[in-house]
C-alpha cells in the first residue's frame, strides 16, 4: 500500500520525518508558501512535493503532520481549518509541536468543528538520521488511528491518556534535559565571574565525571538552539501553572535561553560573552 502524507513545515526536524516517511515508500507533500529558501532546499533534499495550497496538500492524505515551533501551531490549526471542513475524507491530524497540554487542548478545540480525527503528539530526540529515529508519544480518543505511521519508519509510541498526555510527556522530558543544561550553564557563568570555574570543574571531574561530560557534549550544542528553546520553555511554565514555583523556574529559563541566543548571535562577541565563557571555562 502507498500513503500520502502531508507535513508542514521543512525544518531539520520536518524535513527529516519528511525523509523518513518517504524512505519507507510514501509520498510526503509539504507546503512552501511563505517559507524560506533554505526550507525549500531541504524540503527537496528530502524528497517532499511542494503543492500549491492547502486544498493541494490534505486532499487525499491519509495522514497530516504539524511540525513547528510552537508559537505557530495554533495559527497552522486555524489556516487549514477551512479547506479540512471541506473536505468529505480527512486526514488524521497529528500535531507534533512542543508545546503545552493546555495549548494541544486549545488545538483540539480550533480543528473540533472541522470533523477532523486529531492526534496529540510529542517528539522527544532530534531529527531522523540513519539508524536512529526519534520517539514520538500520541494521545488522544484517536490515537490507534496513528498506529499506522509506524509502517512508514516513525517510531510512534502510544500512551493511554486524553489529548495533552503526550504533550505533558514532551513537556515533562523537555523540562527535565533541557532545565539541567540551562542549570549547568547558569553555574557555570556564576562560576567564571567569581573566579571559581577551574576549582569547580576540577570537583566534578572527581565527584560527577558523568555530569561534567554530558554537561561538555550538551551544552555547546545548546547554542544555535537556543532561541528555538525559548517558546518551548515558555511552554513548559504553561504547563506547570497550577504550581506557581515551578513556573516560575521555567519562565526564568526562557530568559536565560533568549540570553544565550544573544550571546551566540552576537558578532563580535563581547569580551564578557557568555556562550565565549561557557566554551572556555569547558575546556573548548
């Protein structure tokens, strides 16, 4: 059997399920309007059909996938709103984006008087590479509607829960790995302004060397990153509003990530440049 899938948009990550699934033999449409250059070259790369509209994109899709930075996937919701009511055969739609229970409920309710099936969903890994391919949690009422996406290469994992269950699993992750990298970082520059970075590296060489390593692999990894990570933490303090602390622990974290991406933006760089002073005092 062929599938047709349409994935909007043609980031590393959308791109790279885009190749994945058309890997595995099914036809991936993608939608460009609006997009850049760059989206366009790896959206070809990776083997999508560019199509002219929305109507061009979902009409006969077995499936559609939401592949965003998170401050567009409400917006997306409501711009294909009006061609999925039209259509008599929908596709299931499955939101990919990092963000919030609240705001997958949000999404639910825009696509609800469309008649389309809608999916939860949270990617936790980067792009498909070979070998490797990230998880991706489904939830929701229709999410054994989404099984089949494992025939064409994802690795979908399904959880029992309503929509936000995957969301809240992408959050949960999210908050946990990319919260201790944004610890180790602020430490880190605490450390270099009081003169303690190369005592205090020296104590986790000893006492944390697992720590120190994954903090030397992740962080510098972190910098071109960053300024996509700060809606996505401005996600996670959403998330966890019904405890005031820790949203505000997480909307700080989203200052930090736009600081760094400053740092790393900046060119020249300041002699007090803080992605300069976290390679340095790492070791790069």
């Amino acid at each position: 059997m062929s599938a047709v899938i349409g994935i909007i948009a043609q980031g590393t990550m959308g791109a790279g399920v885009g190749r994945r699934l058309r890997e595995n033999g099914a036809e991936v449409r993608t939608l460009l309007a609006g997009r850049s250059a760059a989206s366009a070259a790896r959206a070809e790369q990776a083997g999508m059909v560019a199509v002219a509209d929305e109507h061009a994109l979902l009409d006969g899709a077995q499936f559609f996938l939401s592949i965003l930075p998170p401050g567009e996937a409400e917006g997306l919701a409501r711009r294909l709103a009006p061609a999925l009511t039209a259509m008599p055969k929908k596709p299931v739609y499955l939101d990919c984006n990092a963000v919030s229970p609240q705001s997958a409920i949000r999404i639910g309710e825009i696509l609800s008087p469309t008649g389309v099936h809608y999916v939860d969903a949270g990617i936790i890994g980067g792009p498909p590479r070979p070998g490797y391919g990230p998880a991706i949690y489904a939830s929701g009422a229709h999410v054994g509607e989404a099984l089949p996406l494992k025939e064409w290469g994802l690795d979908l994992r399904a959880i029992e829960g309503p929509i936000g269950a995957a969301s809240g699993m992408k959050m949960s992750y999210a908050g946990i790995t990319k919260g201790t990298t944004a610890i180790a970082s602020a430490m880190l520059l605490g450390a270099a302004r009081f003169g303690c970075a190369e005592a205090l590296i020296a104590e986790l060489s000893k006492s944390q060397p697992q720590m120190l390593a994954q903090f030397r692999a992740g962080i510098p990894r972190m910098y071109d990153k960053a300024y996509r990570w700060v809606a996505e933490m401005q996600e996670i303090s959403d998330f966890l509003e019904a405890n005031p602390p820790s949203h505000d622990i997480y909307a700080a974290v989203a200052r930090l990530y736009d600081y760094l991406a400053a740092a790393d933006a900046e060119d020249p760089p300041s002699p007090d440049n803080a992605v300069k002073t976290l390679d340095r005092v790492l070791g790069y």
